[in-house]
C-alpha cells in the first residue's frame, strides 16, 4: 500500500532555518506539520482568518478616511468645483465647541473674518461656514462658543 505522503530532505540556508524554528514555536507545530502548513498556504492561498478579514476591513475605512482627508486638502479646505467629487464618510466627525479663533484656524480664514460673517446673520453664518469647513460642517454661534449644526 503507497503511503499518502512523501518524504522529503533538503537542505535550508541558516536564515530560513531560523525563521522555520520561529514559525514552529509561534504555531506550536513540529518541523514536518511546519513545513506542510508553509506549503499549504504557499500552494493553496492562505487560511481564512477572521482577525485578518476585520484587520484589511478596518485597513478599508482607515485608507477611504485618508482619501476624504487628501482630497479636503488639496482642494484647499474650501468649498468650489471637485467639492462633488469627494467622497462621504459614513459617520463624520463631531468637533467641540470652539472659539472664534480655533474656527477662524479650522476655516483657514482671520477671527475678524468670523465674526463679520456672524453679523451677517445666523442662517448666511451657517452656509458661508460649510462652504468653508473641511469636513461640509455648519456653524452656529451659542453664547462665546460656536457649534456644530445636526443635520
């Protein structure tokens, strides 16, 4: 009767030993087990892992946050043409309360300019505030503080 497996020698590079030690010690297997698994997953693709599908899903939204970021900033954080092109976030961040000066920072513009754009009214605050925030936020004024408008 032919066994159903094959024996095999050869011989490794000190470097590849070394990491095959490794391997062993991580996945609790001895050398043959090792080298069948190594080779398993070299022939056949590597084995479903849940912890890395929920790792390359979360690599997915980290790398669609970075692109909404890049376009934001290339864009130069203000409002005008390619604004349609960008994509949305599914859950947007909620700043705190801010001061003039931190929203004239965020808005790229001078707190003078933020508090002539409050003159103007609280209805044309809030659209000339989006047209300006990175992330399409409205602004109102509370007391000292300016807040995010809920959509």
């Amino acid at each position: 009767m032919a066994a159903s497996t094959k024996r095999i020698v050869g011989y490794l590079p000190v470097e590849y030993h070394n990491r095959l030690r490794q391997y062993m010690d991580e996945e609790n297997l001895g050398e043959s087990a090792a080298l069948v698994q190594i080779l398993r997953e070299f022939f056949d693709g590597r084995q479903q892992n849940p912890e890395i599908d929920s790792l390359k899903a979360q690599l997915t939204q980290l790398q669609q946050r970075v692109a909404v970021v890049e376009a934001v900033l290339s864009s130069g954080g203000r409002g005008g043409r390619g604004r349609s092109l960008l994509p949305v976030m599914s859950e947007p961040i909620k700043p705190k309360a801010l001061t003039t000066a931190e929203l004239a920072e965020r808005l790229k513009v001078k707190p003078a300019e933020v508090d002539e754009a409050v003159s103007q009214g609280i209805e044309d605050f809030k659209k000339w505030s989006r047209s300006r925030d990175p992330a399409l936020i409205r602004w109102e004024k509370r007391g000292e503080l300016f807040h995010q408008v809920e959509r």
